[in-house]
DNA sequence: CGGCCGCATGCAATCGATTACATTGCTCCC
DNA sequence: GGGAGCAATGTAATCGATTGCATGCGGCCG
C-alpha cells in the first residue's frame, strides 16, 4: 500500500495547508515573518502529511551543508576517539553532521581534505592531526573555496587559525619536573613522531625543564617512538641496548609509555622499582595499568566540544575573521604508581 | 584577484569546451558515450577552469548523497575505532564519505537514525550496536524510505539485513572451554550489558560449554557488567563480596577484563596466581597489559572491510533483496599469562 | 482624502547537476 | 532511393528547497 511511496516534501505541505512553498519554508525557519493562523495550519500539514526536510535541496540553495568534517590522524588512538566523540555530541546538538577523514591513508592528504569542499559535502573542518604543517594548511585554504577551520591539536604560533590547544609545551615541562622533584636526575625522553608540531612542543618542554635544572642533556637519551603502543615497544629496545641508561621517562602519550613498560617488563626491568615512566593523556587504562601510570591529563572532551562549538559559531556568526581566536586549556599532574621517588 | 570567486560549474565547463552541459556531463560520467575529439575538449575545459563536482547538487537530482553512516554505540571503546578506521578505508576508496552517529546520547536513538535518512544524508547504514532490537530496526526501515542496512554487530536470527558478523556464541564457547582445559571447574562470566545481543550470545557460549563440560551452573557467578572498564571494576566489586569464589573468569571484552584484573588486583588478588581471567577482542593492549591477556581475537578490520564493501555493493548493484547475506567471520584463541592451569 | 508604510503572502528564479526526449546527420541494406 | 538504425549532441525539465521581488491590503498621518 504505502510501500515506496515518494517522501514528502515542501509541495504537498502547502497544498494541504493551502499556501505556497514560499509561506511554508519561511513559516519553518523564521516562524515570526508568518501569521499565527497559517502557521498553525502549515504545523498541522506537516504532521499529517510527515514531512521531513531534504537536506540535499537546501544544501544546494543555500550553499551550506550543515556538516563538518573532523581529520583525524588515527581513529584507533583512543585519545582522538574520545575527542571524536565530544566533537560528534556538540555538532549533533546543533543540528550538524560530522564526517570523518582518517588521515593515515592516501596519498596527499591535502587532497582528500580539498576534496571535501570543492565538492560541498562540508562546511568546515576541526584538524586534529599536528603533522600537517601550515604551508599544507594555506592550500587548503587557497583554493577558491575558502575553508572554515579550527585547528584542535596544536597552536601554530602567529597563525591566522581559530585554534583549540592544550598546553603541551608548559604541561611537558611539568611532567618532566615531576620527575626532576621525586629526586631523578638521568631522565630520557620517548619521543613522538617527525615532523609533528605536538610532538615538537612536548619535546621543546622536555627540554627547558631539564634546562632549568641544570641537568645534563643526553641526546641518546632521546628515544625514537610514536603516539602507539608499538612504537613505545620500538623505544624500549632502544634503551635496552644502552649501557648508562636513565632512571626516569617522560613519554609522549599514554599509549607509547605503555607499550615501553610492557617491553622492559618483558626484559626484567619493572616500572616503577628500575625506572620511573610519566605518560600523557590520561586514558582510562592509565588509571587501571600495572603499575598505574603517572600522567598529564589533558580536557579531551572539553577540547573536543570547544573545537565543534567555535568552528560551529564561526560557521553561523558573521565570519569575522579579523581575530584568529585561540582558546587554551589547562592539563593536570596526575600522580600514580609509576613514578616513583629515587631512594 | 581571484579570491572569492565563485567555484567553476559545469556551465562554465560547457562554454570553455563549447558544448551542452548534458555533454560534459555525459563526458565525466560515461566517456564512452561521447566522441574522443569533444572528450578531449572538455577534460581541457575541466583542467582549465579547475571544475569539481558540486556533490550537492548531484545528489539532488539522483536521490543519492554517496555518503553511508555508521552507527556505533561508544565510539571511544577502541574495538569500535577500529572496525571504523576500517569502514572508513574502504568507504574513501570507492567515493563514499562516512558519517557516524554516537547513539549512547539522545533519545530515541531510531529517530536519529531515520533522520539521516529523511532527510537524504545517507544512503545506508552500517550498525555496529548491538543494542537496538529488531522491532526497532524495522522501525528505521518501515519510515517512507527503505534503509539500506548492513548490521555488523551480530547476526539477527532468519533475519531479512544484511549481516557481517564473528561467531560470537562459538567463539564464547571455545574460550569457556578453555579455561575447562586449564582445569577449572569454578568459572564465572563477567556479562555484557542488558538487552544487547552479542552479550546475550556470548553468554549463550559460556553456558554451553558449563552445561556440556558437566559443570556445575551457579547464577552468582554471573557478573553484572558491560564493555567498559569501569564496568569491570563493578564486576570486580561484586566478585569481593562473595564467599564462595569461582577460580577463573570469562570476561565480554578485554576493556571488562581489564577492569575488572586491576580491581582485584587493588584488592591484592592476583592474576593469574589466585584467578584466570580471558577476555574477548584481543585490542592492542591485551598483549601490553600485565598480566598479557588471553582472549579471542576478533578479525576487526575484515569485519569493517566486509561490511562497508557489502553496503556498498548493495548501493550500487541491483539491489538485489530477495537473499539477506550473511558473511560470518571467526575468531581465534589467543592464550596468554592471564590464564593458568590449576595446580 | 491621498499617499506611504509595513505585514503577510505569492510568483518565479535560482542553486548545479542529470537525463528523457528530440534532433541531426550518417551509414547501410533491400 | 528510401527508410531503418545508430551515434553524437542539444534542449529543457527536473530534483526540493530558498529567497528577491512583487502584490494586496489595512492603518496611520498630515
């Protein structure tokens, strides 16, 4: 009967409510510019003929798709997943979609992201990967659509970006001094990947604070790693072959800091009797590891929120671009079992 | 200069290359039913006005918006991430942009889902939670327009979807019987939530193997959980207050493990010394954790591959409903240090 | 009283592609 | 030689909403 049977749309809304399309539309999205008695007939042609708006048509009149795109290094991460998620929740709220680009794949990441807009499927874009690097960033930006963004990882000094950070750089220096005030003074560093504005700022931090406490500075004490478990495994090879080998680590994230405990356990040096390991993130398993790990917690869901909330604002506020806005927020010192004071 | 200009249509195409636009579109869509000479003339056309598709309005003529939504019930819980990440890879590749949709917020979850496609966001689906029950999915189906669906969850009985599924009763069964294998005779199961189906199958498989080893069944061995960590904790709560204990435990997923070892483990229980603990996915920390978790490992990333390819294929094919396909996919036993046998 | 204003509404163009149908010109075959 | 058949292309309708520009009408003011 009522099987395959065209949705309805604009049309057969006036026709029941005896207007035209014109009075509809205007009487759904600006309710005030219509009289109260048609109005009620137009809110009752709707319930009875079950009419749902074609987003499709109004994208195309409007030129607006009211969807956004998040660009995510790896999905997987469960730091990212959570911000995703944060990211979905404030989007859906205010009637938006949120599409997702998982930058890992490809050639030319630039190009899918580009793609995306040339062909109108998005709005505007939440960047949550930090190995794009700005003169990448300006392409997108180039072309002749211009592309509302909000870059949600890292802020790039002087950039004309609406930016939602945490502070990697002062938070990595905390971590480390962390570990400088439980009496450590041989401490390495398990890095994150090239070419990544995050990784770079953790190091920079890493590196004043040892600075500042007039520590000696190792180089070899800097291991190659990732922001994955298995790079963290990589690393702890890598301090396995050394000979004079630090007490204390500071690693880029959660993941990598787990990954590299489980090798040295593998190799009979237990976190935190042989050597202290502070993370970063703060992921749920941090708190439930063995040992429980030492992290810097940073706001991933009001990171995610903010970033939907700002490009969202920007997408439907008057696009002011003259101020880039950056928004900071605060990462804490979350003392767990595997740090541990030198004795 | 050339800011702000407005983005090259197929209008534009049309008057470089001096032809009709139905010839540039025939042109991009099917070459073959254009001639060479003119085809060479427009792709000039296209490469000199730097024209892209508008996606929009395509979908709007064909009543396809090239876009599939995944409906996933946690997005952060990394099993999920990564069928995802899956999903995603093979949705890129053959044009398709992917928009998720968080279900553990909002009401009615069906109606969130049905609005995308109302409103023509999505052509299809894939559903990764198990928690909708079938009414409802006829629900989403029932609406005006029939929703192409893929359930990747688990398989729905003499159900008319599409469906890529593991074996998720066998499987449940096989690692039960693992644990018989080790010797125990005192097994407990750490549940899934409520209403969902694959925790209901997995408890079907843990039951199976109780009941055909001759074991004794004791109801107080179930623990009420759910996939999440912090569920496991609960799990593990419950576990201490009993007296008479199990000596090993079937877990609904390794984050529930997870949970519930480190509880225990607060408590000064070990694992494995005084209790054996599988957990089901084999995620990347089982193998990082301490102990190293046994667990059935899911083919994650086949099963999104396969459910995104099968969408897809259906989308695009014949559409073909006569025969529901089932794609089932098997698990594999992976033992760890966090099972024992008894002494 | 006449003109102006503003409210509520309608008419029709518009967004940018796709596609049914029409047209043209050529080949081929009886 | 005439018509069928086909390939290449054009014309214009169409998808479903939004919106600039009328239009009609009533009220208010000088």
């Amino acid at each position: 009967m009522d099987q395959r049977r065209k949705p309805p749309t604009i049309q057969d809304v006036a026709r029941f409510a005896r207007v035209s399309t014109a009075t509809v539309s205007r009487a759904l999205s600006r309710p005030e510019r219509v009289s109260e008695e048609t109005r009620a007939r137009i809110s009752e042609a709707v319930q009875l003929t079950g009419y749902t708006l074609n987003q499709t048509a109004r994208s195309l009149r409007q030129r607006t798709s009211n969807t956004i795109l998040v660009a995510i290094p790896d999905i997987r991460n469960s730091f990212f997943s959570e911000i995703l998620d944060a990211i979905e929740r404030e989007a859906a709220i205010r009637g938006y979609g949120v599409l997702i680009a998982n930058l890992l794949i490809g050639e030319e990441p630039v190009k899918r992201l580009q793609q995306y807009f040339l062909s109108h499927r998005a709005d505007g874009l939440v960047l949550l990967d930090g190995t794009i690097d700005i003169k990448q960033l300006r392409e997108i930006t180039a072309a002749n659509v211009p592309v509302p963004l909000v870059i949600a990882c890292e802020a790039i000094p002087n950039s004309e970006f609406h930016t939602v950070v945490t502070d990697n750089e002062t938070a990595s220096e905390r971590a480390t001094r962390h570990l400088i005030e439980l009496g450590h003074t041989r401490i390495g560093h398990l890095k994150g990947p090239k070419n990544n504005i995050i990784a770079d700022h953790r190091l920079s931090g890493f590196t004043a604070a040892i600075k500042s406490a007039d520590l000696e500075f190792h180089p070899e004490w800097l291991f190659d790693g990732g922001f994955r478990m298995d790079e963290g495994v990589g690393a702890a090879e890598q301090f396995l072959r050394l000979e004079d080998r630090p007490t204390a680590i500071f690693a880029i994230n959660d993941e990598s800091a787990i990954g590299f405990v489980s090798r040295l356990r593998a190799a009979g040096i237990e976190c935190p009797r042989d050597i202290s390991v502070i993370g970063f993130d703060d992921l749920e398993i941090a708190s439930h590891f063995a040992p429980p790990l030492s992290t810097m917690r940073q706001p991933r869901e009001e990171l995610g929120h903010m970033a939907a909330a700002a490009l969202i604002d920007y997408l439907e506020g008057d696009r002011d671009d003259s101020k880039a806005k950056t928004i900071a927020l605060r990462s804490e010192l979350i003392e767990r079992a595997s740090t541990l004071r030198v004795q």
